[in-house]
C-alpha cells in the first residue's frame, strides 16, 4: 500500500469547515453528476457507534464512466468502473472508506480526517493521526496550497482573486499567505491506498495518491470560493440541500439509464429492420427474372446444351 498526508490550509475557522464542507459535497456532486456518470448517494442519516462516537452516516455510488484514465480502463474489468463509498463523520475527525465490491479485500482506498486550528510557529502538525514508528516511515507527507498549486483540469474557481463580500477574506494573492490571515485552520487527509493486483497494483495506488491530491486541491479551491454561499448557514439548512440533492442525483441517474435503454430498444429495431430488408434483396437477387423475352425460334436441343428450364 502507499500512504500520504495531504495537508490543506483554508483561512477560516474549524466550526466553520463543518457547514463550508457538507455544502462544497453536495453543490460539486450536483456539477459532477451527467448522464450516468457521477454521484449516486444511497444513505445519509445519524450514525452511533459502541464507543459512543455520534455522527452522520452515508453510503455512496461512484459511477466513474469516461473519468478513468484511458490505460487503467484497459487493464481493469468493465466492472470496476463503479465504486463505492462509506463515510462517518463525526466531525472534528472523519474516515471515509472506498472499495470495489468486485475487487474485494484486494481494493481499498482510505480517507482518515483530522482538523485543527493553524498555529503559525509551530506549522504543521507532524503526526495528528498517532501513527506507529513504523507506520511514520511508510508515510509521506504533502502540503497543498490551494492558491498556487497546478490542478487537472479546468477550475473556474480562483483564491487569488477571490473576496469574500460576508467576510471580508481574501484575496489569497501571496505566497505564504497562512502565515499572515486569520482565521486559518489546516484539513490533514490521511490517504491509505491499497491495490493488490498482480503486475499493476504499484501504479495504480500512485496513481490514486495523485488523483486525490488534484481532488483535494480541487474541492478547498471552490470551497474557499463558494464562501458566501454556506457562509451564515445551519446544519439544518445543509441537511435540507443534502434530501434535495440526493433526489435530484437519483433523477439524473434514472433518466440517463431510461434513455440509454431506449436507445438501446431503438437500435435493436433497427438492426432487426436493417437484416429484413438485407435478407428481401438477397431473395430478389436469388429468384427467376420474371420480364418477359422475344421470341426466338425454337432449337433442337442435345444432349451437350441444356435446355432454359434445367440450366
């Protein structure tokens, strides 16, 4: 397996990301979810454990489509191009577990949560998740600045030019900028990726750490930039767009699968009026010409010439 921190600086407070998170999740799953590619969310409800932890609960379907990368499409079954996920938050701390239901325990892919206020003389905290010595030499670390750091793919989201009209905050315009606003609080994501898969498992956990690195990158940049949408609401305003969103990712998805089936139904006609017609001229061109023909005086017929009726 591979593991990776990814530490993400937002200028706002802890209390705060709880509301801007949960909004961020389902605004993007609505933008992402087209076709039958996107979100499908099964559960989202309150959650208790034995050990008395209290939180929210969800169970996801990832329908990826055309979002692998074409070499990993080619090595892995069609059936891996679905995957699901389950989440409890129980925010500070959060742990979301992806898997494959076709892969098994080969598969895993593991998001461990942790969030905690920026402390400008000390930085980052090296090791918030209480990893083992031998876990620490496993583990790489990684800092994403969400103002100035590359992403795939086109963001229109931009923290460098971005000001918040509720708060006053941003833009974020200089490198360094943690060290100067305020609020500032930092999301460390502990990433285990495990892909037990003969020939290509190495690459393929690689390539997780760095489609998830681009992914948290992704998400803080419009999360900070959507600032004045989820700025001033409850969690019960969330729980609210969360019953609305899942609703309309169900519809999207039935629609698409209705009108893929279709099609599908309409191709089948197709194909079946398309054969008739092939097999109608194959008969024509087969039987007897039936114009008629001139006279021509009759010949004696031999043995060596066959007459018209048994050519």
């Amino acid at each position: 397996y591979q593991r990776r921190v990814h530490g993400v600086c937002l200028p706002m407070q802890v209390s705060e990301y709880k509301v801007a998170q949960l909004y961020a999740v389902a605004k993007a799953s609505q933008q992402e979810t087209s076709g039958e590619e996107g979100v499908e969310i099964v559960k989202n409800e309150p959650y208790k454990n034995d050990n008395g932890e209290e939180g929210q609960y969800t169970y996801k379907i990832y329908h990826l489509g055309n979002r692998m990368p074409k070499w990993l499409v080619t090595l892995l079954p069609k059936d891996l191009t679905e995957v699901h996920e389950e989440a409890w938050n129980a925010f500070p701390t959060c742990k979301t577990v992806i898997f494959s239901p076709y892969l098994g325990k080969k598969f895993e892919l593991k998001i461990e949560s942790k969030h905690a206020a920026f402390n400008k003389e000390e930085g980052f905290q090296p090791n918030l998740h209480n990893l083992t010595p031998e876990e620490l030499k496993k583990r790489k670390v990684e800092k994403i600045d969400i103002a100035f750091d590359k992403v795939d793919g086109q963001v229109v989201e931009d923290p460098k030019t971005f000001k918040s009209a509720k708060t006053g905050r941003g833009p974020l315009n200089e490198k360094g900028w943690e060290q100067t606003v305020d609020p500032c609080m930092v999301c460390y994501k502990l990433v285990t990726a495990k892909a037990d898969i003969t020939m290509v498992g190495g690459k393929i956990e690689a390539w997780i750490q760095g489609f998830e690195r681009n992914l948290f990158t992704t998400f803080h940049r419009k999360l900070f930039c959507w600032m004045d949408e989820w700025y001033g609401l409850t969690i019960e305003d969330i729980r609210r767009m969360e019953e609305e969103t899942k609703q309309r990712l169900r519809e999207k998805i039935d629609a698409a699968k209705k009108t893929k089936e279709e099609s599908k139904g309409d191709k089948k006609h197709k194909d079946k009026d398309d054969k008739k017609k092939d097999k109608d001229k194959d008969k024509e061109a087969k039987s007897p010409s039936k114009e008629p023909v001139d006279a021509a005086p009759a010949a004696e017929p031999t043995a060596a010439e066959p007459t018209e009726e048994e050519s």
